[in-house]
C-alpha cells in the first residue's frame, strides 16, 4: 500500500531500512542452519488491516498462532522478533495487556441511559469488562449504593442450564437476596432440607444435616451460583468457597468423617453470619486471609470444647460371683453325686444312660476363682 504523505514516506523508509537490516540478520541465522524469516514489503508499520495480517501470516507461519488483535498495532520489527522467537511472544503479548489496562483506566467509558428489564432486553452496561480492583472496595460501593437491606427477592433466575434447578428453594431465593440474612445457613441447601421444603412449601425449614462432604460441596456450588446470579459484584461467598476448596474442606485438620462435615458446616454459618454484620456496619467482607485465621481460631475453640465436655461416665460392672461365672461343668462329674441322692458307693461307676460312659464322684462347686472345687466330698456338703 502507497502513501503520499511525507511523514508516511519517511517512516515508510525508515520500515525499509529496518526491514534490510532483518534481512542481513536472516541471513546471518541462515548461515548457521536456523530458518529463514522473510519481512513483507509495507510502505506502512503498525495498525495492521485484516489484509495485511494475512500476507505477514503468509510470510510468516509461526505467526498464525497469534490472534490479530494481538498483532494488530505491533511494529514491523516487533513482528519479525515474533516470528524468530517464542518468548518474544509473551513479552509482547504484556506489553500489549498493559497498554489495554492503561487504556482502560485513563478513558473511562461514558455510559448512557438505557433500559434493562433483567429478563430480556438488558442494557450494555452488562458487558462491561470485570472490576480489576479490590473486590472488598466493590463490596463497600454496593452496600453505599443498595443500603443495608440489598435487593427485592424474586426467584425467577434461570438455573436448569446451571444444572441446580429444583436445588433452591423460595426461602433460600428470599434470604440470598440480602448480604445483611442472619437466618441464611449452608444447611438449608441439604438434600433433607430441599427435599422437605418442596414438599411442604407452607411448613417453617428446620436445617437438616449433610449425609456427605460431597453433599456439602454441592450446596456450597449451589448457593455460591445463585450469589453470582443475583449480585454478580458479591464475592464474598466465592471466596469462603476458595478457601474450603484449597482447604479441602476442613478433612485434612479434622479427624472423623461426620464431625468433619458438621463442623465445616458450622464454620460456613459462622463466616455468613459475620459477613452479614460486616454489610450492616459497612465493612469489607472477609478475605482468604481473614478466613485464614478465622478458621484456625475456629478450629482451635471447638476442639477445646470437645475435649472439656467429660465423656459419660461407664457404669461399673460388679464383680460376677461364683454363681456369675460361665464355668463348664463336665459331663462326667455324677451330678446325683453332688445333690446327695447317688445310691452308688464307688468312686466310679458307669453312668445311668451309657454303661460304658464312667461318672466320678467329684465336687461340682464353683469357688470364687471361678474354677471347680474337684474334691472327693459333694456339692452340698460343701462349706
């Protein structure tokens, strides 16, 4: 492409020079057996036309990698850097992220009026980039901005295509809406508890207990898709979600699979409710860092109650006596013997029921050892 301007024309040469300077230098690595680069002839260098990325592409295949929005205002030399080396790529590819955040920050975008019925028709101000800044400072901007008591409840919200449809429940919609619930609980998302609801949607919810981690770990997924929906600018519950995920929730400090799942659920409570006073008294919501000690302190006062509560007491057998104690007299033993009605006069003598089964006349009592006497006289006589 031509252009008839001086300054283009001078710039168009000083592109040519450095472009014959590539040259020699491509020859260079050819001599020592690395590829060849070829620089596209342009009269032109930056803010590159769909067109002319195509043709530098062609030039220049490891160049296809790029998207043009990255290649789109880099110099000509920048280009044949590119194309010679990898890291040159992501150098360039931070520069060209810092120019955008500059960008973005030095010229404001101006939003005008416009309506959003949350629905269908929604205002653009919805596709705006992300907040960059602190997510504790956007918190304070909401709590200015919707006052203590956060938004009117509906349940309206789309939630199939999220896959946790029938997992809400109206009291659940009702109670999200508000950053300042003290009722909310992570145990009203239990499957119990969902399940109940729905089948007596008019009766109060009492909290039922997990059955599982895996359990806790949906209603965790589950309120934390529904905070996004409704306050995308919240972060408060995604971040107690990141701290129980990188902490495996709670498994690797608490021994006990049950009392695991039970005290992670206390602690979920506990950080709610705190955030909840946080929004009233418009302070920042808890970060990792908060949670971090929060939940060593927690851990830490729990246990202690756990180890002061003295266990029930066993109640003490008494010692069995004699008569307690399972001894096994033998069969052989004359148990007529032993009751004093025997009318044999030997020591032995063949049994009543098997002549050739021999009984002994021998002491069946049990002594407070718990073993046989085995003396010659009979159990009645026995002092």
């Amino acid at each position: 492409m031509v252009d008839s301007s001086s300054d283009d024309s001078s710039s168009s040469s000083s592109d040519s020079e450095e472009s014959s300077s590539e040259e020699k230098e491509d020859d260079r690595h050819t001599s020592k057996g690395k590829n060849k680069y070829r620089i596209p002839k342009f009269t032109k260098s930056g803010s590159w036309t769909s067109a002319d990325l195509v043709n530098i592409k062609k030039n220049w295949p490891h160049l296809r990698n790029f998207d043009d929005n990255v290649l789109k205002n880099t110099s000509l030399k920048e280009l044949a850097n590119l194309g010679k080396n990898k890291s040159d790529g992501h150098k360039a590819l931070s520069r060209l992220m810092a120019a955008n955040f500059e960008a973005a920050t030095s010229f404001p975008e101006t939003v005008e009026s416009g309506t959003d019925d949350c629905m269908g028709l929604v205002h653009k101000s919805r596709f705006l980039r992300g907040y960059v800044g602190d997510p504790q400072e956007l918190w304070i901007q909401a709590r200015k901005h919707l006052g203590p008591d956060g938004l009117d409840p509906i349940a309206n919200y789309e939630m199939v295509t999220l896959g946790v449809g029938d997992l809400m429940t109206p009291k659940v919609w009702s109670e999200v809406h508000k950053p300042n619930s003290n009722v909310l609980s992570i145990r009203m998302l239990s499957k119990k508890s969902v399940d109940e609801a729905w089948r007596d949607p008019d009766k109060s919810e009492t909290p039922k207990e997990f059955e599982s981690l895996r359990e806790l770990q949906s209603a965790m997924s589950t309120l934390e898709c529904a905070i996004h929906r409704i306050m995308p600018w919240n972060l408060s519950f995604k971040t107690l979600l990141l701290f129980l995920t990188s902490n495996d929730f709670g498994a690797s400090d608490l021994s006990g699979k049950s009392v695991s799942i039970s005290f992670t659920a206390n602690f979920v409570d506990e950080i709610l409710r705190a955030n909840a006073r946080n929004w009233e008294e418009k302070k920042k919501f808890f970060s990792h860092q908060d949670l971090c000690s929060r939940w060593s302190s927690f851990l830490s006062r729990n246990l202690q109650q756990t180890k002061s509560v003295d266990p029930p007491k066993r109640k003490e057998k008494s010692k069995p006596g004699p008569s307690d104690r399972k001894v096994r007299v033998p069969a052989w033993i004359c148990r007529k013997f032993n009751a004093g009605d025997c009318d044999k006069k030997e020591d032995k003598h063949p049994s009543y029921w098997d002549p050739s089964f021999i009984l002994k006349h021998l002491c069946s009592k049990i002594t407070e050892k718990g073993k046989l006497c085995f003396e010659n006289h009979p159990e009645c006589h026995h002092k």
